[in-house]
C-alpha cells in the first residue's frame, strides 16, 4: 500500500466558494425583480427562433460548469421564451398569474426541502399545511370538521375525489378488490361541459370513461336537471350501479357553474357522491356579488380546486376538501412497518396532526403550503376577495364592450371571468367566420399583443378568454378589442371580396 497517496477529495454538492454563491444569488434576486417589475413592457408572448431551440439538444454535461455561466444560460435561452402567463395581457386557457412573494416562498421552501407532510409528521410544514387547509375551508363555507390535503393540481384533485367516490359508494371492498369484483357497472354523472381530467381520472382508476354520462346543458351551460335524474332512474332500472354527480363550479369552456343546491340534493335523496371541480370557479365564494352563483358548494363529500389558477399562487398548488377525515384514512392511508406513527407526540413521527403524505397519491410531497401560507398572510383573505370580483367586474366590461362593436357578438354569456365572443362581418359564412376568428387568435399572439386561444360554441370557433389576471387593467381589455376588429377588418377584407 502506498501510504503516500492523498486522501480522496470528498464529493459535496455545497458550493466551494459560498460568498461567490452569495453574489449570484443576490443577483438573481435583482433580475427576477427586475423582470416583474417590467413584464408590461415585453411581448404577451414571443417564438423561440430555431437557434434558441436547438440549443437543448446540446450533449449531457459530464464536467461542471461554473453556476454564473449556468445561469447566463437560463437568462438568454429559457427566460426570454415563455408561455406568458404572468404578462398582464394574458388571458388564454385558464392560466395563473403568480406574485413576487409567492416566488420568494419557493425559495424558502427549496431551501428547507423538508419532503413535506411525507413519512414524518412531526415538522412545522405539517402545521402550515393544516392551517392553510383550515382557511381554504373557511374561505370557501366548509363545516370545521372538513378534511383537506394539498396537491399538484385539480387534475390529482379529481383523481382523489373520485376515487374516494369508488371507495366510499361501491358497496364492496372496493380498495382490495378493484373494479373486476363490481357486480353492477359503476356510473358516474356530469355535463358535457365538465373538463377532460374527470374522464381522465375514470380511466387511470380503471373505471372506464364509458362510464361517465356526460349530460345536456341548458342555455346558460349548467347541467340539465331534469336529463340528470331521468339518466340516474333508467341506469338504475338497467341494472348499473350510480355512484357519484359531479358538478362544476366554472367549466373551462364558458365558467359556467351547476346548480350546486340541485345536484346536492339530488346526490342526497339518490344517495351518491357528490363531488364538484371547483379548479377556478369555486373562488368565486370569495367575490361579494357572485358568491351566490356557488351556494352549495359546501355541501360537496368532495371539491378539487386550484390555487395556482386564480388564487394568483406560482404553479403547482391545488387542494381537495374532503367531508371527513376517516374518508381519507379509508381509502389512502397504508402503514408499513417503515411508516408505523410513533408513541405520544414524542420524536419525528409522534404527531398530533394527519399524515398528509399517507392520503393522497404523493408520500413525499414539496413543501407548498408555504406559498399559500406567505401570500395569505401577506394579502389577507380580504384582498384576495376584491381581486376575484375585480376579474369577474373587468370580464363583465370586456362583454360589454363586445357587445357595443358591432364587428363583435358574444357566444355565451359571461357569468364569471369567461368571455366568448367573434367576430363576425357581414355577408361571411360561418365557415369562413371560424377561419377568421381562428386567424385573429393566432395573429393577437404573434403580434405580442395579447394571448388569447380559442374554443367551439355551437358549431362555432369562437375566442375565449379565461380571467385570472391581478395585472390586468380595463384599458387591457380596450386595447385588446381595438386590435381585435383591426385585424378581423384586415383579414376580412379578401375574405369577403
Ligand atoms: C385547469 C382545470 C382542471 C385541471 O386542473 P390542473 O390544475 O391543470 O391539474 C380541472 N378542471 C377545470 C375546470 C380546470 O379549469
């Protein structure tokens, strides 16, 4: 042996040179500043040239690069390219906003990485979970002894809702057993307006989607009453089995919300599930003259929402309320000998406090209740109601001003922060209308005006707007639909010739 061989160099991933990591930190804290402080002044969106594309094929990195060198890359390459959706002019799909504290949060979180909520129990980001769990009840009408858990989304919130749905109704030990033991095909019920991730969730829970009816809608968009019950009775005279409605609070496609009061009773008087993907919509709770739209909400066995939607929080946050706790524990909680609680609340795993990390699909889980916690706290929930009414005030303006011009005709009405419209030219065929209006959506983005997308109406591509925006001005929105007829004009002039 060689005893004059150095001692191998321990890896760490800690920076070598902290001070130097303290510069670059502070300036990047200087440039996200920086950058939302001007997002106004740039494009709602911009292309990425093909140089900038082909810049992510680049070879994996086997040696280090210095951070300064990374993060020029991050400013030149990924910065300057994205969706959009923190531009005040972005009102595309149903996109959130974001905030600057909420940003910072992240960090913080990043910087505990406690894995939250997961195997231990014992830490401060289970109370921050609880807590902020506990205002989302009492901002949105929940009884106390409602339970809740965080999640990435409405899409695993309505996994989660449905599956504690198949757990709750099915009549059998569903968990164990799976769907090959149901004697009955399960049904499920909801509008033809209901959004793509509750089929989705059918499907991974291995339910099947031909086992959602999806139901006519009167003219305001909300689920046919009577086309409900009348669907429940002959599946029941058929020899299925009904399981769960499920209603939604602001559909994507107009923000169209049930009768929540109706499919609540009706849920209770047929004895089924009633869950309710509230993603955007449910916050309307918060707006002093809509909350009454939502009246009932409250009454869900289960609600999926969003808080990166139109809560304003950074991607990801969603949330599930759940009628009771034992539902949870029933349907997720497994306790192997590694995650066996501890005694008392002594030590990392004594606590008293759910595991939310035995709940829902996730075990460990980022710590995202700070995000929620910090803006809450920074805002308060008071804000946070003048915003929502502020949106669902400024989509009420954008309609009028859609209904003044008489380029412009609304496609459904506006309930919420959903506006519908087209534009529409005399003597043009509705063929050639969808063509237009599709033309006008995509030249608002290339143009860095405004993003926008599209949905179809009645047969008809019509542009839709989703308003989630705390950045948005009314003279946003007088901008917007004087580029609107501007470009349908241009466009329509050869159309029409
Ligand atoms: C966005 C949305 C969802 C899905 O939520 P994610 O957070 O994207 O997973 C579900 N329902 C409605 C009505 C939505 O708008």
């Amino acid at each position: 042996m060689n005893h004059e061989s150095p001692i191998p160099l321990e890896e760490t991933l800690d920076p070598m040179d902290w001070e130097a990591m303290r510069a670059l930190g502070h300036r990047m804290v200087d440039d996200v500043i920086d950058y939302l402080k001007t997002v106004r002044e740039r494009p709602a969106w911009r292309h990425a040239p093909d140089e900038v594309k082909s810049h992510f094929t680049a070879p994996l990195p086997r040696d280090p690069t210095p951070p300064e060198e990374v993060y020029n890359e991050f400013l030149e390459y990924v910065l300057p390219y994205p969706v959009g959706n923190i531009h005040p002019r972005f009102w595309g799909w149903v996109f959130g906003t974001g905030t600057v504290f909420g940003a910072f949060a992240e960090l913080l979180a990043a910087t505990m990485n406690v894995g939250a909520s997961g195997a231990l129990a014992y830490h401060s980001a289970s109370y921050v979970e609880k807590q902020v769990i506990d205002w989302f009840k009492e901002m949105l009408g929940f009884p106390t002894s409602t339970a809740g858990l965080l999640t990435s989304g409405c899409s695993a919130s309505n996994m989660i809702g449905l599956g504690l749905a198949c757990n709750m109704m099915a009549g059998y030990d569903f968990r164990r057993e799976g769907v090959s033991a149901a004697q009955k095909k399960m049904i499920f019920y909801a509008s033809q307006e209901i959004h793509s991730s509750v089929p989705k969730a059918l499907e991974l829970l291995g339910i099947g989607s031909s086992s959602l009816r999806l139901l006519p809608v009167n003219n305001q968009y909300q689920i046919d009453i009577n086309a409900l019950n009348a669907a429940i009775e002959r599946d029941r005279q058929d020899g299925d089995q009904p399981i769960c409605v499920i209603g939604a609070a602001g559909t994507t496609n107009t923000g169209a919300v049930d009768d929540l009061v109706a499919l609540a009773e009706i849920a209770e008087r047929k004895r089924l599930w009633f869950h309710v993907d509230g993603a955007f919509g449910a916050w309307a709770a918060l707006a002093p003259k809509s909350r009454h739209l939502v009246a009932g909400i409250e009454r869900a066995d289960s609600l999926a929402f969003d808080l990166h939607k139109w809560m304003y929080m950074p991607y990801d946050i969603g949330c599930i309320l759940v009628k009771s706790e034992e539902y949870l524990a029933k349907s997720f909680s497994v306790t192997p000998a590694y995650l066996e609680h501890g005694v008392g609340d002594r030590g990392l795993t004594g606590s008293d406090l759910p595991w939310f990390g035995t709940y829902g699909l996730q075990l460990s889980r980022g710590f995202r209740a700070l995000k929620a916690w910090m803006s809450l706290k920074q805002h308060g929930a008071n804000k946070y109601s003048r915003l929502i009414q502020q949106n669902i005030d400024q989509a009420h303006y954008l309609a009028q001003l859609v209904d003044s011009a008489a380029e412009l005709e609304l496609a459904a009405p506006v309930i919420l922060n959903v506006v519908c419209f087209r534009f529409t030219a005399p003597d043009v065929e509705d063929r050639a209308l969808n063509e237009l209006n599709k033309q006008i959506e995509i030249e608002l983005q290339e143009r860095g005006v405004a993003v926008i997308s599209g949905t179809s109406l009645g047969g008809n591509y019509v542009l839709h707007l989703a308003h989630c925006n705390h950045r948005t001005s009314l003279r946003d929105f007088d901008e917007l639909i004087r580029h609107v007829i501007r470009i349908g004009k241009d466009l329509a002039e050869p159309a029409s010739a």
